[in-house]
C-alpha cells in the first residue's frame, strides 16, 4: 500500500502501512518488485519506481504516531487510474502526455489559444464564406457585360463557361480537398524549417503545387484540342451559330486551367496552415483586375466575348501568382531533389475524391435534366431555385472547411478531446445556421425569386417548390459539416464510397419521381441526396472502429483507495 500510494502521488500518511511489518520483508519486497519492472516496463515506468522505492527502504525506522482523532477523520479519496501504477499503460501515459504538448506548440505555431475552439472555427469560416462568394460573383460580373453583347454572344459563352466549369469541378475540387488535410497533418506532425532561409519544409505543400501544375496543363491541352468535341457533346453541332464563337471562347479560357488549378490548390494549402485571410485578399485583387479588364477589352477594343476570355484568363494568373508568392514566404515550394515528393496519398485519395464529385455531379446533371423535360416554366423556376440552393450553401460549406483544418491538425497529433470539441461545435453550429437559413428563405423567398423573374407562371412553380428549398437548408448543412469532419481524419475512402451509394439511390428517385409528382418530385430526388449523405456522416460516427472510434472510448474511472 505505501508503494502504491508513492506512485500513484497519494500521501502515505492516508494509505500507512502496518506497524509490525518487518523491514527485511520490506526490502525483500521493493528488491523483487524493482527486478521484475526492470525487465517488463517502460524506462519512465522503471524511473518512478525507483524513486518510490528509494523513498520507502530509506524511511527511518522510527514510527510516526497519527493521532486517532485525524485517523478516524480521514476519508476515502479517489486514486488516479491505474495506468500509472501498471508498466504496461505507463508508455501510454507518457504519449498522451507528449500528444498535449504538441497540442500546444501546435497552438504556439499557429498563434492561436487553447480552448477557444468555437473562436477560432468562426474566425476561419468567416473569410471563407467571403472567398467562396467571390468567384461566383466575378462570373455574374462577366455574363452581366457579355449580356449586352447579345443573346447569341451570351449563349455561347454560357455553354463554354458551363464545360470549362464541369472539367474544373472533377478534377480540381478533390485537389483542394485533400491539400486542406495533408498539409494540416504535415505541419501538426514532420513541420522543419530550412537551414538557410527558416521557411517550412513540408513535402505535401511541394506535392500538391507540382500536381496541380501538372493537372493544370492536362486540362489546358484537353479543353484546347477537344473544344470541338466537348461541344458536341453538350449538344452543340457545326450547324449551331453558336459553334464558332463558343469554340473560340473556350479555347482561350482553356490557355487560363493551370493557373486555375494552382489556385484552388494554394487555397488549399492555405487552409491547411488555418490561413482563410490570405486567399480572400488575392483573390479579391485578381478579380478587382477583372472589373477594370471587362469593359475596357469587351467594350473599349471592341473584342466582344474574346475579351471577356482574355480578361477572366488574366486574372487568374494575376490570382495565382499573387497567391504562390505569399505561399513562398512561409513554406519551400519545391524541395532540393524531387524525390522526396510524395504523391502517393494525393493520387490515391484522389482516385477516390474523383469518383465522389461524378457522382455528385451526374446527379445533379440527372435533376437538372428531368426538370427540363417539364418545359420552359418548369425549368425556369428549378434553375431559380438550384441558384439560391446553392448560394446559401456557401455559410454550411464554409464551416465544413474551417472544421476540416483544425480537425486534420489536432487528430495528427492524437489530441482527441480537442478533435471531440471541434466536432461537436461544428455540427451544433451548422444544425443553427441551417435552422435561421430555412426560417429566413421561408419568409423572403417570394421576394428573392422576383429579383430573378416576373413571369407569374414561373413564381408559381417556384412556390410549389419553395418549401423543399427551405426545408432542406438544415439538412445541406448537417452534410456538408459531415464531409468536413471525414476530410479532418482522411476518412476519403468512406466519403467516396459512401457518396456513390447515395449517388445512385438518389439518382433512382430522380428517375422516377419526376414523372408522377412533376418538378416537385425533382426537387424531392436532390433533397434524398442530401438527406442520405447526412445519414451516411451520422452512421460513420457512430461505428466503433475507423478513424472516430475514439469517441466511444470510455475514460478509466478514478479508483478509491
């Protein structure tokens, strides 16, 4: 009991031990139980009980009288679990231990507080929303001046706009997604500096910049040379009028993919270094470029949806060299030899990520087309709806992003209570907001459609379908929040396979649902999708093995001496 009571940091004064026990034994006892740990525990384990052991065959031999008035007061008081009294769960100790002081450089490296987690995870979502509001609104910005050219001008451009977009989304968005976590891993756990120059050396910031690149430049060559092709494919023929100018407007974005892979792909990085700030500054910036290049190169040279091409494609690479040049004062972008490259978990991840955004994006493709075989009206009122859907997913979106960061960098380093922290105010927050959103649409979306249309047959179709909109705000935000969460732990391969299976159930609604129920059945497929990819967030939570079984781990109770 004395020795015990050492270890374990109790006072012996409220465990003694017998008066009349010999000392020999006592000797006897400490010398067997310091061979038996010297060949069985941890060093740490061993150090403790020596000094436990010291401190108990050197007492002096003199007994301390307790008065009976303080032993008949003493009161049981809880021991701490027996983790450290076993050799066995000491080296345990010792790396939970080592897990909260990296928790804490982790928080020094990145200058943020221990505990504000609900601080630190709006703080983040905050200029995202605002980063992820901006692209969308550059490209209003450009069909508003390609729109007074004329309707031929603004078809064209749409349908070139449409495919450049649907290239980007497949290969892009996975891109983004995983630099977000690979880099937030890499600096929680292998984070070096450079000998000379005191920037990070992290091999995931210089894989994924040499992927997106090499991205960049497939999906240039692809869009250049297949321009043709991919407009026939989007229904587009030799025949068309729009067929020339089309071509020719997506052929000059397609010179504008490398840079807009390498800036989705810093964006990325950023956010694994919990940096929202720095890409909605330059991003800002480009896109202030894009105001002034507009109507000057449309306009004032007369270049029409040329232009318009040209001015986007500028920007982009005013973004992105903007963005690599803010990236270069924290990190090496490229390492001294390309072997120390690591694609081997961007490649496979991805795989997995690319399968996840076709199935996400043949879905909404089927909606889409089924809403269309309803006529124009039909039509009209899905495209309004899909728009606002979308917009107002952004807030959801954001807080997915900014949970994944801190989520990545706190499972690396095994701190899960903060991971458990960061989850749990992530969902709350996103079950609120999805909540405001829905009552929020649910008294201004009459007025909100009237800024896009005032056709009474269309307002009327949007109305039937209004209440599927505002309904499902809750649920697109509880989804999206998921996916961030399974990002945090590189779980890709669960979001992957789970997405698909829901990709193809919803799909069988889209298919079905439609012909009896109208647009509204449209709306009802892509509300299921969202719904499963909710349900499948909640299910993965809840298995007790994978990436989150720690959260059904039960903490050792203390023990009462």
């Amino acid at each position: 009991m004395g020795m015990k009571a050492l270890v374990s940091g109790q006072p012996a004064l409220l465990c003694p031990r017998p008066a009349t026990r010999p000392r020999s034994t006592t000797c006897a006892a400490a010398a067997a139980a310091s061979c038996s740990l010297s060949s069985s525990s941890s060093p740490t384990t061993r150090r403790r009980t020596s000094i436990s052991l010291s401190l108990e065959t050197s007492k002096p031999s003199a007994i301390v009288q307790v008065p009976s008035d303080l032993a008949r007061r003493r009161t049981a008081i809880p021991c701490p679990p027996r983790a450290l009294s076993q050799p066995q769960d000491a080296a345990a100790a010792d790396d939970a231990a080592a897990s909260s002081l990296a928790a804490k450089a982790n928080d020094a490296l990145f200058g943020l507080h221990p505990g504000s987690v609900g601080i630190e995870l709006i703080l983040l979502a905050l200029p995202a929303v605002l980063g992820q509001a901006i692209d969308p609104m550059a490209q209003l910005m450009e069909t508003a001046y390609i729109g007074k050219l004329g309707a031929l001008e603004l078809a064209s451009a749409g349908i070139g706009v449409a495919i450049f977009n649907i290239l980007s989304k497949i290969f892009n968005i996975p891109l983004l997604s995983i630099a977000t976590s690979f880099v937030a891993e890499d600096i929680s756990k292998n984070a070096s500096k450079h000998s000379s120059s005191g920037k990070l050396e992290l091999p995931s910031v210089s894989s994924a910049l040499v992927l997106a690149a090499g991205i960049g430049i497939i999906e240039a060559l692809a869009l250049f040379v297949g321009s043709g092709l991919f407009l026939k494919l989007m229904g587009v023929s030799h025949a068309s009028p729009m067929y020339e100018s089309a071509r020719l407007f997506l052929s000059l974005r397609a010179l504008g993919a490398p840079a807009n892979v390498i800036m989705l792909a810093v964006q990325g990085i950023f956010r694994g270094f919990k940096d929202t700030k720095t890409p909605v500054l330059y991003i800002g910036l480009g896109n202030l470029s894009a105001v002034a290049l507009l109507p000057l190169l449309i306009y004032g040279f007369q270049l029409g949806i040329t232009g318009a091409a040209i001015s986007t494609v500028a920007s982009q690479y005013i973004i992105a060299i903007l963005l690599i040049w803010s990236l270069s004062k924290k990190a090496v972008l490229l390492p001294p030899r390309m072997d120390q490259l690591e694609f081997s978990g961007y490649l496979k991840s991805g795989g997995m990520l690319l399968g996840r955004t076709l199935s996400i994006l043949l879905t909404m493709t089927i909606g889409t087309s089924m809403a269309a075989r309803q006529g124009p009206t039909a039509m009209a009122a899905h495209q309004i709806c899909l728009q606002v859907w979308l917009a107002v997913s952004l807030l959801a979106d954001s807080l997915a992003v900014s949970a994944q960061a801190l989520i990545a960098s706190s499972y690396a380093i095994l701190d899960y209570k903060r991971v458990q922290k960061i989850a749990m105010f992530a969902l709350k927050t996103g079950a609120f907001s999805g909540l405001a959103l829905a009552a929020g649409l649910y008294i201004s979306f009459g007025n909100i459609a009237r800024l896009f249309t005032n056709d009474p047959e269309v307002l009327m179709v949007v109305k039937s379908c209004a209440l599927f909109v505002c309904a499902s705000q809750p649920i697109n935000a509880l989804a999206f929040i998921f996916d961030g969460l399974h990002y945090g732990v590189s779980d890709f391969d669960y979001v992957a396979q789970a997405t698909i299976v829901v990709g193809i159930m919803s799909s069988l609604v889209l298919l079905y649902a439609p012909s009896v129920f109208g647009l509204a059945g449209v709306w009802a497929g892509l509300t299921t999708l969202m719904g499963l990819r909710m349900v499948a967030g909640i299910v993965r939570l809840m298995w007790k093995s994978g990436p989150w079984s720690f959260l059904h781990k039960e903490e050792p109770k203390p023990e009462v001496c």
